[in-house]
C-alpha cells in the first residue's frame, strides 16, 4: 500500500505542471502582513517556555484561531518529567481540514520557544530565553495562513495542521528533552494506520535571506516530497531561495515521524545568526521570506 502510495505522489507531482503555472499567475491565498502581526503576538508575549504564562496564553490563542478555521481540533496535553526531574506540561494543537479523507497532507511546526538562548556569553541573555521570532514563531505563522486559506477555500485533501511543543527545551547533543511533541505525537497518531501522502516540517522559515537546501534525512526517507516542495517552488519563481543542493543531516521535529514510519520532510535555514541567540526577535523576520515560503505550502496542497 504505502508504495502504491509513493508511486501516486510521484505521478502527481510529475504532471502537475499546468496546475502550477496556474497557481503561479494566481492571487495569492498567504497574507504576510497578517503574518508579521501573527510573529510579533507570539514575541511580545515573552518566551514560550514550556510552563510559563506566555506558553499558555499563545497556546490558547493558537487553539482558538484554529477552532474558528479548521473542521476538527485536538488538544494532546501531557505532563513529559525531564532527564533532571524537572516536570513540563505540554500539549500539541492538531488542527483538521476534512478529517474523514484518507488523502492527507501533514504540515507542522514547533510553537514552543527555547528555555536558554545558550548561544550567548552574556549570562543574563542566557537565562532569559530565546524570544523565538524565526525559531519558532515562523512555522507558525505560515501554518495559521494556510488554515486562513482553507477556511476560505477547502482542500481537495484532508489537511492536518500540526503544532508541536517542547521542540526546543533539553539538549540536542545528547537528544535528551527535546523534540518532545513530535515524539508524542508519533506514539499517538490520530487515526489507526494514519499515513498522510507527504508530511513538510516549516521550521526557521523568515530569514531575510532564505537558503532552504535538501536536508539529508528528508532526501533519505522521502525524496519524492522533497521533489514535490523544491519543484513546486522552483515553478512559482522561488527557485533562489529553494535551491537543488543537498544540506546537513538536521536533527528536528520530522525524526520522530520518519522513525514512525511517515514521509516527512524538513524546510528550514539553518543559517540564521540569531539562532538559540536573545537577537532572535520580530524585526530578524522578513514577510517577503514568509510570503515565498507561505505562498508554496499553500502551492504544494493546491497541487492535489
């Protein structure tokens, strides 16, 4: 079944080309402005660090955007304990377009915000955490432009809206307490035998100067969505930013998933000087990067 299903994807995104001239001349569903407002809510209300009250307050205010767009949403909430005893609540916010479609597009992004910006020296920018504008915020904003997009036109396919907490919080090093909601996630999938026909990770995605390479594990575990996401870029113009040359093997949201068995892949810049940094604020993220990058999540489910 799940090569049957590889195949179709392949085929799709091999004759689709008309499909994407078209969408390349069209009006475009993504707003940036609203975007940009969307990335400076979620700064100006503080670090999103797992417990805090401005953890709470954006993962209510995601939850109620998404009730009043998305046919179905739900809420895993769970306690996770750190490898130091340290007790985390956390919850996933899963936003659902045509839940009872088999074919399925998976988007997601983290919506938590580093505990230490560990990139620093200073010990007081350390302590205060990453405000999380690009790492984080970003994902964001492009999955709520596409659940304005779908509200207002429905998919063809179901679509499945997925932001992930406790990214950012532990050590990546070691892998220890981090990736904690697409972990949780993969062990507690919505449906019995839930396969979407492609799953992208938006990650780090408003950079000033965007350079989204192939990264490695994405190429490894699902080539053809990787063919899909950087074809369908490439024949919207936006080929400067996505380009054709493989990247680093990137340790992120999409591993979980992968090791589960889905074909998720990975969009992000890694080269951003503020990452893990206290720079990391609204006026670091560019709408013209986030309108590029809204404007091929919105292509790649049109595509369909």
């Amino acid at each position: 079944m799940r090569l049957l299903q590889v195949a179709a994807l392949a085929l799709v995104a091999a004759c689709d080309g008309s499909a994407s001239r078209d969408a390349a001349t069209a009006p475009s569903e993504f707003d940036s402005s609203v975007a940009m407002t969307r990335v400076a809510k979620q700064v100006d209300a503080g670090p999103r660090i797992p417990g805090s009250a401005a953890h709470r307050a954006i993962g209510d205010w995601i939850a109620a955007e998404l009730r009043s767009r998305a046919d179905t949403v739900i809420e895993q909430a769970w306690t996770h304990t750190t490898a130091d005893g340290k007790k985390l609540p956390l919850r996933n916010i899963l936003a659902r377009f045509r839940p009872q479609e088999t074919r399925r597009v998976l988007y997601l992004a983290h919506w938590d915000s580093r505990p230490v910006a560990d990139e620093e020296t200073d010990p007081a920018l350390i302590a205060a955490g990453v405000p999380g504008a690009n790492d984080g915020a970003s994902g964001v904003v492009i999955l709520l432009g596409v659940a304005d997009a779908l509200k207002k036109l429905p998919p063809s396919v179901g679509v499945d809206l997925l932001f992930v907490d406790g990214e950012d919080w532990g050590s990546f090093d070691t892998n220890t307490d981090v990736l904690l909601g697409s972990k949780y996630f993969a062990e507690h999938l919505p449906d019995a035998g839930y396969a979407p026909m492609l799953g992208v990770l938006w990650d780090m995605v408003g950079d000033s100067i965007p350079h989204f390479e192939q990264e490695a594990n994405s190429i490894q575990a699902a080539p053809e969505v990787v063919q899909r996401v950087w074809t369908t870029a490439q024949r919207l113009g936006h080929g400067a930013a996505f380009t054709n040359r493989q990247g680093q093997q990137i340790t992120d949201d999409h591993v979980p998933l992968i090791q589960k068995g889905l074909r998720v892949i990975d969009v992000i810049d890694l080269d951003y000087p503020w990452h893990h940094r206290a720079g990391d604020t609204t006026d670091k993220v560019s709408a013209t990067t986030l309108q590029v990058v809204g404007e091929v999540a919105m292509a790649v489910i049109r595509g369909f």
